[in-house]
C-alpha cells in the first residue's frame, strides 16, 4: 500500500519536484541518479554500498570505508548521499576509493528498483538513522543484507517513532543487522520494535581516530589557552575571555588559530601584540600567538592546557572537539554545535567537554578548570576514558562484513 501510493504521488508531483531541485542547487544529472537512473556502472563483484545522507555522516564513515577497500580489495564500492554537500565532500574524500559515487534513489518502487537493478549491492550500510520504507521493502525481497550502522535516535525522533510504533516494528525487523553507538540507542530501537538478536551496541565511529604525533618543535612557558578554528566574530569573545583569565592566572599563555588564513588581517587587529607562529614565534618571549601554519592545529592541542573550540559561536554549528578529547585537553565549546551534537552529547555526559551560551559562562568555567587542579585532572581524565569507552566501532563493521558477527 505505502509503495503504491508513494508511486501516484511521485508520478503526480514529479514536474514540481523536479523544478523545486533544480532551484536548489541540483543538476538535472543530479535529479537523474536520484529516480534510480544510474549509468556506466557494471557490478561483476561482490558490491559493498556505504549511505550517508549529507556531510557529517560522510565524514563519520570516511575512515571506514578507506579500511573496507583494504580490507576487501576485489569488492566495488558505492558511495551515495542525500544532498550536493554530501556529494561534494564524498567526492573530495573518496574519488580515489570508492567506485562509485551517486545518489540515493527517491523512495518510490520504481526509482528504488532502478537503482537496485544498476547497482546490484551485496550489502548495504546506512549510517546513523535512514529508513526508508520502499528501499528497505526491496533489499529485504531481494535478499540484500541491510545495515544501520553508527545508528543513533535523538529523543525527538524517538518520541514520535513510539507514536508509530506499529509502522516502524516491521520496517526495523527487515534489516539484517541495526548496530548503536550508545547503550541508550541502543534501547531505543529495541522499544521500538527492533530484533533483539540483530541489534547490538557499537560504539561511534567518529571516535576511531588516533592522536597525531606531537613531532613538532614548540616550546612553551606556562600554561596554554587555545582558540581552535575560529571564525569571524568568536575572535574578539575568545581574546577577552583569555585577558580575562590572565588578570587571575599569571602563567597564561595564549593561541588562536583562526579557521580561514585568509582572516589573518582582521585577527591581527583584535590581537594587536602577538607573534606568528610562521615566522618562528615562541611563547617562551611571547603571550600571544597567532597560528598561521597549515596542517599543525591537530598537533598543538597536545600542548595546550584548555581548548576552545570554534565555529560555536555563530552559527557554523561548531568543529570536531574530539583533535583535543583525544589529548585528555577541556574542550569549551559556544551554543551552535550541531554539526557535531552527537558528539558533544558524549563528551559531556562523560564530563569531558562542556557548551557555555554566554561569555561569562565561557569565562566561568575556564575559570575553574585553570584554579582546580582536581576538576582539571576529573575532565582530562573523563575525556581519555571516554576514548576508551567508545573506540572499536570501525573493526566492529569490519568484522560484520566478514561474517564473523
């Protein structure tokens, strides 16, 4: 019944839809791959496809899928995304890994027959939370294994999914696999109807990285307050809140790396008495340092003491706080974190990392964190575990398609 009437519907409003995905940026190519239309792609092989609906889910999988090319070389891999950001950073990320790299179809029978027919997947991995019920009808008639991985259901969903349940419970029974990132997620699909014995717990993704050697030279005199990835805006409440911080903490050193090089300017003249990292600049004769340096910001977190993470403080939706977790460094981070919110939900439960609305928030607890040497080593600590707690996600999967688990 839901196929049928997606279909009419589809078929009805198809020139609208078509006009209104034109207006938004797409190609007609682009409009194309997403009714199924797939060309110049021959799966003579086992295909493993990877969905991730926009950037953020891209990002979260990159590493997965460069270790699934290693560790299935003779398999062809599809990449698809929801929208052109996501094509866009999947293209960036991954042209030289994956074999494929479209959209994922309209989910109507057609347009998901389509695809299915051209792509001819093995398996299939869906990252965080993409039901569709037309595709997941499909794959589960065509015998193609079906996963969610990564999965998380924030409360919100949740809530209107239990209103559901009775649409959702054989939607989610038709995958072969449902893998959560938290305990918490974990129970929420089972509420909802999920096969107990197909839905497990395995950490994120996004926490399977590795800390950067420190190989750099970098001395330092005291203790290190960093504005990481700031945009424009957040320099000046950054800059206050350290003069601030130093009035109290004598020893306070400060480093800002703007996110853009090409703000160098304007960073300059908030600052006023600095010196460039570029131009071998030490904080050993200095308070202030500007980080002009491409490709070191992952490495000084290590030597920093305090890390403020920007992009927070406007409506960026913040930067990855997990280059600075992983060093056992306090992450301060503005209110705008959506970019990363499952990842701040962590960190803070795991009292590792805290969101401050204001800048006398900002203040406050950086405040603390320089003056409590106990809640100083309580935060670091929690960030290592957390570390700890939720690596594993990626040989999780690895070992899924393996068929070891």
């Amino acid at each position: 019944m839901i196929g049928f009437v997606s279909e009419i519907v589809f078929r009805l409003i198809y020139p609208i839809l078509y006009v209104l995905h034109i207006k938004a940026g797409y190609s007609k190519d682009a409009f194309e791959k997403k009714s199924g239309k797939i060309e110049g792609f021959c799966p003579n092989k086992r295909v493993i496809m990877f969905h991730g609906v926009s950037v953020g889910e891209i990002n979260a999988i990159e590493k997965l899928i460069k270790e699934t090319r290693k560790t299935f070389p003779d398999a062809q891999i599809v990449v698809t995304t929801g929208t052109n950001t996501g094509q866009e950073i999947a293209h960036k990320k991954l042209d030289g890994t994956a074999d494929l790299i479209t959209y994922f179809p309209f989910d109507t029978p057609s347009c998901v027959e389509r695809f299915l027919q051209s792509i001819k997947p093995t398996d299939i991995l869906m990252a965080e939370t993409e039901i569709w019920p037309n595709f997941n009808s499909a794959c589960k008639k065509k015998g193609i294994n079906l996963y969610i991985i990564n999965g998380r259901i924030s409360d919100r969903t949740f809530n209107s999914y239990k209103k559901l349940k009775f649409f959702f419970k054989p939607l989610l029974r038709n995958y072969t696999g449902i893998f959560t990132q938290s305990t918490e997620d974990n129970n929420k699909f089972l509420e909802l109807g999920s096969n107990p014995l197909t839905t497990k717990r395995m950490n994120n993704l996004k926490f399977d990285i590795t800390a950067p050697n420190a190989d750099i030279e970098f001395k330092k005199a005291g203790r290190i307050f960093l504005g990481a990835s700031t945009h424009s805006g957040e320099d000046k409440i950054v800059f206050n809140t350290y003069k601030k911080l130093k009035e109290k903490h004598k020893d306070l050193k400060f480093i800002i790396a703007p996110r853009h090089l090409t703000r160098m300017d304007e960073v300059k003249s908030i600052i006023g008495d600095y010196c460039l990292r570029s131009e071998g600049g030490s904080l050993e004769e200095n308070d202030v340092m500007i980080l002009d340096t491409m490709g070191e910001l992952g490495k000084i977190f290590a030597f920093s003491d305090i890390a403020f993470i920007g992009g927070s403080f406007n409506k960026t939706g913040g930067h990855n706080p997990l280059e600075a977790v992983i060093f056992g460094k306090p992450v301060i981070s503005g209110p705008s974190i959506h970019n990363f919110k499952d990842i701040y939900a962590i960190i803070q439960n795991a009292g590792a990392g805290f969101v401050v609305k204001t800048e006398e928030e900002f203040f406050d607890i950086a405040d603390r964190l320089l003056t409590d040497k106990d809640f100083y080593e309580k935060v670091s600590k929690s960030g290592l575990k957390v570390f700890e707690e939720q690596q594993g996600a990626m040989e999780f999967v690895l070992r899924v398609l393996k068929g070891e688990i």
